[in-house]
C-alpha cells in the first residue's frame, strides 16, 4: 500500500518561507519519479515542482528560482522548500508520486499553505 504523509504547511507573511515534507517508503523516495502540486480553490491542480527517479528537477516559471524540491532517501522524506512566497501561492500542496511501471499516480492527503499579504 502507498502511503504519501504531508506535513509542514501553515500561515505564512509574504516574503516569508515554508518547507513541505513528504513521507513515503525508501523505494518510493529513491526509485519513483515525484513531485509537489497545488490546487487553489476554483481552479485545477497545477505542478509546481517535480523530480524524476534520477534526481533531475523541473519547475513551472511561476515558482522557478523560489521553490526547491529535494529528497533525503535516508529519511524516505520529499522535500519542497518555499522561499519569497506570495499570496498567490495560497493553495492546498499535493505530494505526488508516480509507480514507474504503469505510471500509476498516488497522492498524498494535501496541507494547506496560505500566504497573507
């Protein structure tokens, strides 16, 4: 069974920084491509950070240079560092991890992130 655990997310001043982790299993963090989405309220899901299973990373121009996604496969941990946030970044963060061999999508619970002006 999957299991993708949020935690990390909060109220936040603009300018100001969060960090989301993602607690999955060992094989999950090291061998499974994963990412980070968010969805704000009336509007679709939308990726904000992914990394595939060889640790390369991609990110939208909407985020780039702000965000950073990593993964301590140690702590079975995924990462998303939020820094220079914006009211705009307001959304519930989906931790997302994908079975390479089907490309079977798993989510986690999602944590809210809200950003005050």
């Amino acid at each position: 069974q999957v299991q993708l655990v949020e935690s990390g997310g909060g109220l936040v001043q603009s300018g100001g920084s969060l960090r989301l982790s993602c607690a999955a299993s060992k094989t999950i963090v090291s061998m499974w491509a994963m990412g980070w989405y968010r969805q704000a309220p009336g509007k679709q899901r939308e990726p904000v950070a992914t990394i595939s299973h060889t640790g390369s990373t991609n990110y939208p121009d909407s985020v780039k240079g702000r965000f950073t996604i990593s993964r301590d496969i140690a702590k079975s941990t995924l990462y998303l560092q939020m820094d220079s946030l914006k009211p705009e970044d307001t959304a519930v963060y989906y931790c997302n991890a994908r079975r390479p061999w089907n490309n079977q999508n798993y989510w986690g619970q999602g944590t809210q992130v809200s950003v005050s002006p």
